[in-house]
C-alpha cells in the first residue's frame, strides 16, 4: 500500500469517527435544547476521535475493531458533548429565579386608555 493511500484511509477513519461525534453532540444538543452546546462541540469531536483511535492502539486491527472503534467514538462523543453542555452551564451566567412578587404591576387595559376630546 502506497504512502497516498495510508493517508487516505487514516483521513476516512478520523472522518467516520468524527461524524458520529457530531451526532453524539446534535443527540446531546436536541436534549439540552441547545442550552451550551456551541462549547461542547469541539469537546465531543475531541472525545470521539480519541475515543476512536484507542481502539487500533490497544490492539483491535480488524474488522470487528472497526466496529467497536465506531462504538466507541460514540460514547466518546456523548462524554465529550456530556463535558462541555457541563462546563458551559458552569462557567454561563448566573440568572437568578424570576420572582413573580418583584415584577411591576401591569394596569388594565381600561386604566391606559385616554379619552379624546
């Protein structure tokens, strides 16, 4: 196999276990409502790709390897995503519980109306 193509087929694994990183995230995103996702983004492609490549490095180089470095780019793209919707909920701003009794009194809609001469 020629240089080109061990790139290539590296490149095509890093890509699979990014995309299922990604939907890792958007499954993770869609349950948040979106609240902190934008910041675990990159924390879940992170997880998955790292996730991914300790498989063939622990020693599963074949087929069934694949299967379970797919596995486990997604549980690594979960964790990451899970990390960062923390972090993000962490380090956001802090708004304190509306308080219905501090809002301002709202006047009837007979109250704000003026008569014309």
């Amino acid at each position: 196999m020629t240089f080109e193509a061990r790139v290539a087929f590296v490149v095509f694994f890093f890509a699979v276990w990014l995309f299922f990183g990604l939907m890792a995230w958007a499954a993770v995103a869609v349950l948040r409502r979106g609240r902190g996702a934008l910041v675990a983004l990159p924390l879940a492609l992170l997880g998955a790709a790292v996730a991914g490549m300790l498989v063939p490095v622990l020693g599963w180089q074949n087929a069934a390897g694949f299967f379970v470095s797919l596995c486990a780019a997604t549980a690594g793209g979960f964790a990451g995503a899970i990390a960062g919707v923390a972090f993000a909920s962490r380090m956001g701003p802090a708004s304190p519980p509306v308080d219905a009794t501090k809002r301002p009194e709202r006047e009837t809609e007979a109250a704000t109306k003026r008569e014309t001469p």
